[in-house]
C-alpha cells in the first residue's frame, strides 16, 4: 500500500542497467528492506525518510551493503519483523504479501499466478461449529482464538471465499476448498496443509515455527 520504493529503484536501475549482479544484489535487498517497512508499518514520515536516505547513498557511490546503509536493516528493524511476524496477522494487505513471499520461497520462484482473485483463509475457521472437529481439537476458546490469525493457519485461495465453506471440518474444507478440480493446489503453500491429516495446535506451532523460519532465511532476520 505505498511505493516510496520507485524512486531509490529507478535511480539504481538508471546506473546499472548494464550490470545484472549488480542489479540482482540491490533489488534483493531493496525488497528486504520495503518488505521489513511494510511488515512494520512504518508511516510516511519514516519512509521518505528512509528513502532519502537512501537516494543520497546512492547517489554519493556509497557502499550499500555496509550494516549502517540506509539499504540494510538494523537489528532492532529486525527483532520487530520477527516479532509481528510471530503476532495475529490481522491486517490483510500485510498478511496476503508475505504469503505471497512465502509462497515464492517455497516453490523456489518457479510458480506463477494469473488469478483475478487471491484470497487468505484460515485453516482453523474464525467460528467453528460447536459440534465441529475444530472444537474436539481446540477445545480451549482462549487457546483457539490465539491460533486463528497467526501466519501457520493462514493460506492462500484462488477463488472468492465462501462463508459457508470456511466453517467446514477439516478434510471437507481440504476436499472442496483448498483444492482444484485435478485435486491439487493451485499454491505452493496450501499444498502443505493438503498433506496434513489433522490440523491441531501442534501442527500450526510447527507450522508457525518452518514459516517464519523460511522467511528468517530469506530476508535475512539474523537476530
């Protein structure tokens, strides 16, 4: 929901047209940083700043990759990625880009979607049934609202969600909602919750835990 981003990568982009690593090396740090912004929720004032920042080091020739760039994140920027990542993802434009990220990470770069709609849903619905499975494995209502929104129960959806369908028990809402009609995922992240047989607090820890571990691996969250 912002693109103060364009101005630091139409400058780079306009010196090193020529040099692909170069470009390469930037673009994936650039994204890291914008991605650490967005995931933080930095307000504009913070992020012209930042840019500024950037837009003169780039200018000057400094070294972009030196810890104290504007480029780079620092440790604390780091700590609170990590630390909304771990939180409820409640604000939707920032959970479906870094399902979309994750998504990307898994399947290597080598997916690609043309889908008019892409949706997130919850794998443990929002409000189950009270003689649903979801109940029987959550049966704790404290334990099973701090599941719902965290990033191991959400995945990705190409169609519009169905208000009915997000209440199904387990292996119906795998049947008739996470898959398409040759019996596979469209994404590479929903795909992993196709081969769960149960979906308990245990299997959304550990999900929880290998996601956000990927996205340490990715963006470089060393703290």
């Amino acid at each position: 929901d912002n693109f103060d981003w364009v101005p630091p990568a139409i400058l780079y982009l306009s010196q090193n047209h020529n040099n692909y690593e170069n470009l390469l090396r930037f673009f994936y740090d650039l994204e890291r940083l914008t991605a650490g912004l967005f995931i933080r929720r930095t307000d504009l004032n913070g992020r012209v700043e930042r840019y500024s920042k950037l837009l003169t080091a780039i200018e000057s020739g400094e070294d972009l990759y030196k810890i104290d760039s504007p480029l780079q994140l620092t440790a604390k920027e780091q700590n609170d990625i990590l630390q909304n990542l771990n939180a409820d993802f409640l604000i939707l434009k920032i959970r479906r880009y870094v399902l979309l990220r994750l998504d990307t990470a898994l399947s290597e770069g080598e997916a690609t979607y043309n889908f008019s709609t892409i949706t997130v849903e919850h794998v443990l619905p929002q409000h189950p049934a009270h003689n649903s499975v979801w109940i029987r494995w959550f049966p704790d209502k404290e334990r099973r609202e701090k599941y719902v929104h965290c990033l191991g129960n959400l995945v990705l959806l190409s169609k519009a969600k169905n208000n009915q369908a997000q209440n199904y028990d387990f292996d119906e809402k795998k049947r008739q909602y996470f898959t398409t009609a040759k019996g596979v995922s469209s994404f590479a992240l929903t795909t992993q919750v196709l081969q769960e047989q149960k979906w308990t607090p245990e299997v959304i820890e550990r999900r929880q835990k290998e996601l956000t571990g990927v996205l340490k691996q990715v963006w470089r969250l060393s703290v």
